[in-house]
C-alpha cells in the first residue's frame, strides 16, 4: 500500500487542531503502510472568500449547533481545554505565513510549532496576530534571532506570496472550508476530503485496515 494525505490547516480553525493531533496520532501507523502527511498552512479567510463559504457563526442555526458539535469533538480528541478565545476570530495571516517559512527553514520544529500555535490560541487564550505575542509562543523553540527571523518573513512579499500560492492551490482542489484533505491512493487515484470526522472514509479510500465502530450491546443483569 501506498498514498498520501495533504492537509490544508489554519490555526484559527478549532477543527483543524482536532484534524492535526489526529493525524500527528496515526502518522507512525501511517507511515508503516507508505502514506505520506503533508501539513499546509492556508489562509482560511481566502479559501471561505474564494469559495464563497461563510463562517458557521455567522449563521445563527449553525452558531447554535456548534456548541454541541464543539464539545463532543473536544471529548473525542481528548482535548477538554479548547475554549473559544474572547478576540475570536483573528486575521490568520501572521501565524499561517510564519508556519510556512518554519516549514521550509526548520521543518523539523514544524509539526511541533503548528501544535504550539493551536495550545496557545484555543487553550491559553493567546492572539497570535499579534507579533509580540507570537514571538513569545515561537521563542519556546527558537533563539532570539530565530524568532526575529521567523517574524520579518511573515512580513516579506516571498511568505506573503507563498501562503496566497497554498491557498489557491486548495481552492482549485475544492477547498471551501478547513481542515481540507487531497489524498492520493497506491493506484494513483485523488480525491478531496473535509473535516475532523471523515478520517473512516480516508482509511477506506487508501485501502488501509481499519476497525468501524461497534456499539456494545446492553450488559446482561446478574440473576
């Protein structure tokens, strides 16, 4: 078996934090059947302007279930600290275009940097739009120069450009929403994949073994 999953990610995406520890969770088992995770950082704002989607909490019936949906998720992915932030949303473009130069320049720190973005906004409550907060977040990993390094790129016309370039690519690949997957299968095969809760209908796609979900039936009473 073969494949590869590419993953389109913004961090002001509380779905897609789900989507990344789930498969930041399954990368070694799917490393062992030769599928290959692509993490890409995209501008979420882009993706819903270029797809023409709107924000769940701009619809009120949406606002209202999500609530629900967002505490179940939270259960399920063991991640009872994610809370939605008072200055929710911000303009995700600071932290996506410092993602993609960490990326390209330290990518062994990259996984390991998304994971911090996502601690830091949706269970500490810190707004990473903002560049003196944002360097405190990336000097847990980096040195002083690092950090400043990390932060004049996400200012620079190259990062500008190549988090607009991820963004496009998603939208041509369908996106209208994040977490956004494109997954190739060992015949070659490509289709698009969307949110936190279809990772069953991946696994199926790829050929991969897989355990559905069993309900248990009631216990027997002791006579």
């Amino acid at each position: 078996m073969s494949g590869k999953i590419t993953c389109y990610l913004d961090c002001v995406s509380p779905y897609s934090y789900f989507a990344l520890i789930y498969l930041e969770r399954n990368r070694e088992a799917l490393r062992s059947h030769n599928v290959e995770i692509d993490i890409v950082p995209v501008f979420l704002g882009g993706i819903n302007v270029g797809s023409g989607n709107k924000p769940p909490w701009t619809l009120p019936a949406k606002a209202d279930y999500s609530k629900f949906d967002s505490a179940r998720a939270k259960k399920y992915f063991a991640v009872q600290a994610v809370k939605t932030p008072s200055f929710f949303p911000i303009l995700s473009l600071l932290p996506q275009r410092s993602l993609i130069y960490v990326k390209a320049t330290h990518p062994d720190h990259f996984i390991a940097t998304f994971r911090d973005y996502f601690l830091e906004m949706w269970e500490n409550g810190i707004d990473l739009s903002k560049p003196e907060l944002l360097a405190k977040v990336l000097s847990k990993r980096f040195k002083e120069g690092e950090v400043r390094q990390v932060l004049e790129a996400a200012n620079s016309p190259e990062w500008k450009q190549n988090l607009n370039a991820n963004t496009e690519e998603a939208l041509k690949r369908g996106a209208f929403g994040c977490p956004w997957y494109w997954v190739r299968n060992s015949k070659g095969e490509e289709e698009p994949f969307f949110g936190s809760d279809r990772f069953h209908y991946m696994w199926e796609y790829l050929g991969l073994p897989w355990r559905d979900i069993e309900l248990a039936p009631a216990a027997k009473a002791k006579i």
